[in-house]
C-alpha cells in the first residue's frame, strides 16, 4: 500500500517535473529566438510558401527579400502558435500570418510586437459568449494574443485589391498597441506625425458624415484604433487609389510605417 502510494507520489513528481521541464525549453526556445534567427538558415519550404502565396514578397528586390525572410523567421521563432479546434498548425499558417506582420513592420527594423507572444488561430470565424457576435480576428493585450479565424485571413489575401484583409487589421491593432506598451519596443512611431493622422482620421470620418469622400468602409470611423486598422488594409491593398483619393493621409501613412506599397520595389529606408 505504502509502496504503492510512494510510486505514484514518485509518477506524479516525475510528470510534474518533465512538465516544468518541457515548458522551460519552449520558454528558452522563445528567448533564443534572435539567435536562432542568425544561426538557422532560412528553411525552404518557407521561402516556397512564400513565392507560391505572398505577392508582397515577391515584389521585393533580392536583397530585401532577403531581410524580409530573416523578419519572418523571427517572427515564427519568438512567437507560440496555437490551434483552436483543430488539429496542429501547419508551416503555411506560420508563414503568411508571420508574413502579414513583416509587411506590416518591413520599415520598422526592430519591430516585431514583442508583447503579443501568442498568435491563436481558429479553422474558421469563431462565436464570442462576450460580444455574441462571430469574429473573424482580435486583439488581447491582457493576454498577449493575436486571434485570426484562418479562413478570413486567406480570403483577405485572396483578393489582393479588394479592401479589407483580417490579418493585416489585427496586426495593425498589436503594432498601435505595441507602440505604448512599455517593453523593449516601444515608442517608435513618431508622436507628432501619429497626432496628425488621428486629426486625419477625423476630418476624413467628418466629410463621410456629411456625405462626402467615401474612401473607406463606415466602420474605419468607430474610433482611432479602427480608423488606422482600416487605413492599413486599404494602404496596402489598394495604394494608387488611396494615394490618388487622400494624398496627403497616404503620405503621412508612408512616414509613419516608413514604407511606400506604391515603390514597394525601393522601400524608403529599411
Ligand atoms: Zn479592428
């Protein structure tokens, strides 16, 4: 009995300890990540993946093309990525949700969102208890998470001039975030030129009152976040148009990302 009760208190302690174990090499395997990224070669088949499904990368000149798979590859190794309702996360989720975030980051070198370490993936969009409403993505910084519903996020990159695309939005709710959450990376947006493109997200979301310009979706005007989650999406999904409908927003939107989708072959200082 005594015997008994000692080797399982002896299992118990052994799968306790190998728990502790495995959690703290995925900890380390997190933290290691920048060395990672310069000690690993870039794997293939995510370069593949990304020639095969990620117009923006193609785009880029080799050299950048380069940096851009480096970005990638760190994304994918400093981040958990974790299924929701279904089986295991493929290389070809990783890849172009991590790819969605460096378009987003490309002028911003050291921008990787460091605070959101979770990316939490549904097959398809996902029913909220909170908001009882189907979600297609959000954002917790409370809990450090980016959420995508797969299926949006591939519909938003299948029509590539269409004006919405669900991991960009998200990624710009966490980059907006990011900017104010007091971690190693913090602060980079310049504070004036932000100030001037909230002034912008009102005087644009006025004239749309008023039954003017209607650039963007009614939604974009639901608050600053909103506006500049819509503004990304259509900054990268439809530039000439943007730049040709609100020239001056668009350029304030090329300093603060300090990028241009319109030059995308010769990205301004990356
Ligand atoms: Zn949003």
């Amino acid at each position: 009995m005594w015997l008994s009760l000692l080797a399982m208190a002896v299992l118990a302690a052994g799968f306790y300890y190998r728990h502790q174990v495995q959690e703290g090499y995925r900890y380390v395997g997190k933290r290691a990540a920048p060395l990672r990224t310069i000690i690993t070669p870039v794997p293939l088949r995510f370069k593949e993946i990304l020639k095969n499904y990620f117009p923006y990368y193609n785009q880029l000149k080799p050299d950048h093309k380069r940096k851009f798979e480096r970005k990638l590859v760190y994304f994918i190794f400093s981040k958990y990525f974790i299924p929701r309702n279904f089986g295991g996360v493929t290389d070809e989720m990783k890849v172009l949700i991590a790819a969605s975030a460096v378009q987003l980051t490309f002028g911003l070198p050291r921008v990787f969102m460091a605070h959101f370490n979770r990316i939490l993936i549904y097959p398809d969009d996902y029913y909220s208890e909170i908001t009882r409403r189907y979600h297609r993505g959000e954002v917790n910084p409370a809990y450090r998470t980016i959420v995508l519903s797969w299926r949006s996020f591939v519909m938003g990159y299948l029509q590539p001039t269409g004006t919405t695309n669900v991991g960009l939005h998200e990624m710009a709710h966490a980059l907006r975030l990011q900017n104010i959450i007091r971690v190693n990376e913090f602060d980079f947006f310049d504070a004036e030129l932000l100030d001037v493109f909230d002034q912008w997200a009102d005087r644009v979301c006025a004239q749309m009152e008023e039954g003017g310009v209607r650039f963007f979706r009614p939604y974009a005007c639901t608050n600053h976040q909103e506006f500049f989650a819509v503004a990304v999406e259509n900054f990268f999904e439809r530039p000439a148009a943007f730049k040709k409908e609100l020239p001056e927003l668009y350029g304030v939107m090329t300093r603060l990302l300090n990028q241009d989708p319109m030059t995308i072959t010769q990205p301004a200082a990356v």
